[in-house]
C-alpha cells in the first residue's frame, strides 16, 4: 500500500471546511423534511426518482442507477417505504424485475414535500450565493466528478465494505 501525500495545512483547512459545510447542509435538509413531512433524505430521493419518471414508476434496476444504492439496501428501503404505505410494488412482465410506484399517499407527500424541500434549498444555498460563484461551483463539481470516473471509482462499495465521505 503506497503511503500517499499528506494534505497540506490549507488543503486540510479546505476540505474540513467542505466536509462540515456538506454535513450541516445535508442536516438542514433531512431535518426539514423529517419535521415536516415525516421523510428520511432516503425516502424523499425515492420517491423524488418515482414522482420524475415516466407514469411515476421505475423498475429495480433503474432506482438502483438511480441513486447508486447496493441491491440489499434498496430492497430494504423500499419494504420499510411500503410498509408505510408510501410505495407499492407492481409487477411486470419479469418477475425477477419489479417495478415500484408511488402510491396515492406517496403521491400527496412528495407534492407536499418537493417544492417546500425546493424552497429550503434555495434559502440556504441559492441565496447566500452568487452567479458567478455558482459557476465556479458547477465547474468544480464537473471537474471532479470526471476525475472520480476517470479513476473508475463508484459510490458503490464491494461487497463487505463501506463507503467513506
């Protein structure tokens, strides 16, 4: 295992202040929806993905591409997301493929949920920020996401491991 570089102290101060600025972004977010609307960050991507595609339904598969969760925690998700009524299985012309929708209750929490989870953004990123610093931002972004791809590093783990931030 090769030892690597050690960050420097402003590159330590950089990204400190990254990981605290996302951790209490995130926090932000799932708290509103948590209070609000009884949602997990967890749930509302779920549902979010379901509400975005087509006749608001997406196979196993594809909510899997769609938030790059392994199999067994989508497939957990998803029975505690049915269980409270918020999902429902349907089938399809595979049965080793089904295919989730929202369901009516679904529906009215994430119409309830997605513009108030809209608004939220916006007070705490949008607002505090300027153009020309969102588009130093967006390309920061694209920037190393293409180097993570280059890399061929995923969000998924192998098997019995973990990801870190």
């Amino acid at each position: 295992m090769s030892e690597g570089r050690s960050l420097t102290s402003r590159e330590q101060h950089v990204w400190r202040s990254y990981l605290t600025f996302k951790r209490r972004l995130d926090n932000a977010l799932v708290q509103h929806l948590q209070a609000d609307f009884g949602l997990s960050a967890a749930d509302y991507l779920i549902m979010a993905n379901l509400a975005d595609a087509p006749h608001s339904r997406m196979r196993t598969y594809e909510l899997i591409e769609a938030t790059r969760w392994e199999k067994s925690r989508l497939s957990h998700h998803l029975k505690r997301m049915e269980r409270r009524r918020l999902v429902r299985r349907v089938p399809t012309d595979k049965l080793r493929s089904p295919a989730f929708m929202l369901t009516e209750d679904g529906e009215q929490v994430i119409a309830e949920a997605a513009p108030a989870h809209a608004d939220r953004i916006r007070q705490l990123f949008f607002d505090a920020v300027d153009e020309e610093f969102l588009g130093r931002f967006v390309e920061m972004c694209e920037t190393v996401l293409a180097r993570i791809d280059r890399h061929g590093m995923g969000d998924i783990a192998p098997p019995g491991q973990s990801t870190v931030d």
